[in-house]
C-alpha cells in the first residue's frame, strides 16, 4: 500500500493552494456577505484546466485523475466552498456524464466548451437538473415530463436548487417520460438556458456558500431536439445515479476540504490566543479539540481518496462514495463547530473565516444526497 501523491499529484495540489490562496481569499467574506457569485475566480479555473480535471484532452479537459481533482477540491475549499462547489457540478455531474454517457456528437458541440470552461471567449459552465419542489431524495417521483412529439421532445416542470443556475449555458435535465414506468421511465435531456421557455427563478438567499448561484429553473413547453436525449431510452434515472456516485466524491472532497480549513485556523488562533498565563492549545480541554479534529480529518481524507483511487481504477465505488460523502460531511460540520468554539467570541463573528466555514459546512450534509441517502446507499450496499 503507498500513500504517496505522486509528483503530478503534488503540483495539482500547489496550483490549488496556490490559486486558492492568491484568488480566492481576498474579499471571500465580501462575496458571501454580498452573494456575489465569484465570477472572476470560476474564469481563472477554467484557464488552470480546472472546469474539465477529468475529462479526456480529445474534449478540451486536462486528462488527470479522480485523486487529482480531490486535491484541487480540499485546496480550494479550505477558502471558498462557493467556488468549488461550482467547480465540483462542473467536473462531476456535467462532464464527467457527458464524457461517458453522451454521443459523439454531444460530446463534440457541449463537452468541449464545458470541459474548457469557455466559449467564444465568454464562461461556460453546466448546471445539473434532478432536484425539484417535491422530489428531492425521492428522486425517481420526477414531476418534470417530456412528451415524444416525433420529431422533437416537449419539456415541461420546474427544478430547484439548482447550483450554477442562471451561470450555466447548458442544463443536463432529468425528466420523466412515462411514469408507470418508475426509474425506468426517465430520460436525460441536454437543454440550452436560452432556449425559448426555459426562466430562471431569484437566486436563493442560503445560510452557507452564498456566493454559489443557486435558483430554480423552468421549463414551458419547451422543445428539445431528438439529438439532445443522453443515452437510451429509459436511462435517466440510472445516468443520474451514476453521475452522482463520483459527484459525492467532489463534495466529500469539499467538505474535507472546509473541515481543514476550519481546523488550520483553530490550530493557529490556539497559539496566539493567551488565556490564564499561556496560549491556548496548551490547556487540555483545546488540546483534545485539536486532537479530535485531526483525527477526523484524516479518517476522512483517508475515505475521501480511496473512493477516488477505486474510481481511478476501474472498481465500484459506489458505496465508498457514499461513505466518504457521510464521513466527510459529518466531520465538516463537527470540526467547524468547534473551530468556532475554539476561537470563542471571536468565531461567532463574521471577519473571522471559521463562522462562515461553519454555515458553508451544513449543505455537505444535503446536496448530492442526503446523509440519510447515503446512509440509504451504504445499509443497501452491505446487506444485499
Ligand atoms: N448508483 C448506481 N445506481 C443506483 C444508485 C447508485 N448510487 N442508486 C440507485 N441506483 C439505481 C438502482 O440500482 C436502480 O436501478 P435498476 O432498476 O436498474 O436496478 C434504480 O437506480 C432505482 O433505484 P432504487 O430502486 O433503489 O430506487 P429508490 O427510489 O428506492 O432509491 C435513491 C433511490 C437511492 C433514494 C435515489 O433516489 C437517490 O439517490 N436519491 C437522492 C438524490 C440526490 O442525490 N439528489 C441530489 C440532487 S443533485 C445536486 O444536489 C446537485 C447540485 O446542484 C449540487
């Protein structure tokens, strides 16, 4: 067994920290008091080859690895989780989807620019459409339909939470063509925003990564062409499944990412900090917080990475995706928790990075599947 990041790894892993210390700190807490979605930041990761990590060079991408794209998720997200949230639905859910699932043709007009993160010069990013007002874990009860009109498909519904929302050019949608077929009776669409009939609702007002551009979106009698449809008929609901088992490994990545971030902050004030004649970490009761978080943390790197080496390797990893998402965002919200409690009055306001840590940690624990789901994922993965 070798734990070592190879020397390709290593840079990966510099370029992020690099960027994410140079582009992404300055004015982070501006942006998240703002909700000013961090445009400048997403086009410099599109020029670093960050929007397209996994996707193959032959479409636009940077050809490197699932543990590579892990070490550029914790980097950036030890700074801002709204940008690497929005890195992550690029990579995982839209490209790498695309790059497996979608025709030649597809992958020639979309996956190239998206993988590139550009187009004509301008930023063009992907957003990934299942979620809506009542199927949101319960996510084969898809209420969005699309009716085969022969030549054409006709699109109608509405879906929230959607991340990269009014940024993205191009929508991958799930949408339900004959419900009595259950999972089996839904399709994958390639829909372009400005698409006639397609509005984007308000953004979200959100407790954490409020920088994110989160909204819902619908869709009147909106006409898809035939070409747009992703894989066979009736394989929506397996093509999201999928996409989503190597989305959860982005967001574990990010939530480990936010749980570092939290935690190197606690580690820092608890030297500066002075409280009965000495610095903080030398009393026992910060001493064992900072024992703990790093514990954690490494059990959740740990996970995080092997999900990432099995997928890497051609194996299932399905249930250590679904492990590594449960573990890591757990550890998020714990570590955050008491990297606030570390720095005491001074965490509970906003100049200080570790109570917007904080709020960004909880959404770990909800998109891409709920710990519930996961814990879903994981109980039916053991006991089949
Ligand atoms: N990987 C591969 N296939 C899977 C799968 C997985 N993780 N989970 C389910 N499937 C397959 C099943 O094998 C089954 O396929 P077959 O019929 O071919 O066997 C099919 O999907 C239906 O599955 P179930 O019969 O298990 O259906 P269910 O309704 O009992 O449970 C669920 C499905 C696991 C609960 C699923 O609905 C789920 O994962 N829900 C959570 C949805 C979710 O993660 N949403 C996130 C929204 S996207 C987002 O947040 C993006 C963003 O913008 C940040």
């Amino acid at each position: 067994m070798d734990f070592r990041l190879t020397e390709e790894q290593l840079m990966i892993q510099k370029a992020a920290r690099e960027f994410s210390q140079q582009q992404c700190l300055p004015g982070v807490i501006e942006r998240d008091e703002l909700q000013k979605f961090p445009k400048n930041q997403i086009e410099q990761l599109a020029d670093l080859g960050f929007l397209g990590m996994m996707t193959a060079p032959e479409f636009g991408g940077a050809g490197m690895d699932t543990v590579s794209y892990v070490l550029a998720m914790e980097e950036i997200s030890k700074i801002d989780a709204s940008v690497s949230v929005c890195m992550s639905v690029n990579n995982s859910l839209v490209c790498w989807g695309l790059e497996h699932y979608g025709s030649d043709s597809q992958k020639q007009k979309y996956l190239t620019p998206l993988a590139q993160g550009k187009k004509d010069g301008e930023l063009y990013l992907g957003a990934f459409l299942l979620s809506e007002p009542e199927a949101g874990s319960d996510a084969t009860h898809q209420h969005t339909s699309v009716l085969d009109k022969g030549d054409h498909f006709i699109l109608n519904g509405v879906k929230n939470w959607i991340t990269n929302g009014s940024s993205a050019s191009v929508y991958l949608v799930m949408a339900q063509t004959d419900a009595s077929k259950g999972p089996k009776g839904i399709n994958a669409f390639i829909v372009e925003k400005n698409t006639p009939g397609v509005t984007v609702g308000p953004k979200e007002n959100k407790m954490g990564i409020r920088g994110s551009d989160t909204h819902a979106v619908s869709f009147t009698d909106v006409v898809v062409s035939k070409q747009n449809q992703i894989g066979a008929d009736g394989f929506g609901f397996n093509f999201a499944m999928k996409t989503l088992n190597g989305g959860r490994i982005g967001i574990a990545a990010q939530a480990l990412g936010i749980a570092s971030g939290a935690y190197e902050l606690a580690l820092a004030y608890s030297k500066q900090r002075q409280s009965f004649g000495k610095p903080i970490h030398e009393h026992q009761a910060i001493q064992f917080k900072l024992a703990e978080m790093a514990t954690r943390i490494q059990t959740a790197r740990f996970l995080c990475y092997h999900a990432a080496w099995e997928k890497d390797n051609g194996m299932d990893y399905t249930l250590s995706a679904a492990m590594a998402k449960l573990h890591a965002s757990d550890t998020a919200m714990w570590v955050t928790t008491e990297a606030v409690q570390v720095h005491g009055g001074y965490g509970f306001v906003k100049e200080f990075h570790v109570e917007r840590l904080m709020r960004d940690a909880k959404i770990t624990q909800i998109y891409e599947g709920t710990s519930e789901i996961q814990k879903m994922v994981i109980g039916r993965s053991i006991t089949k």
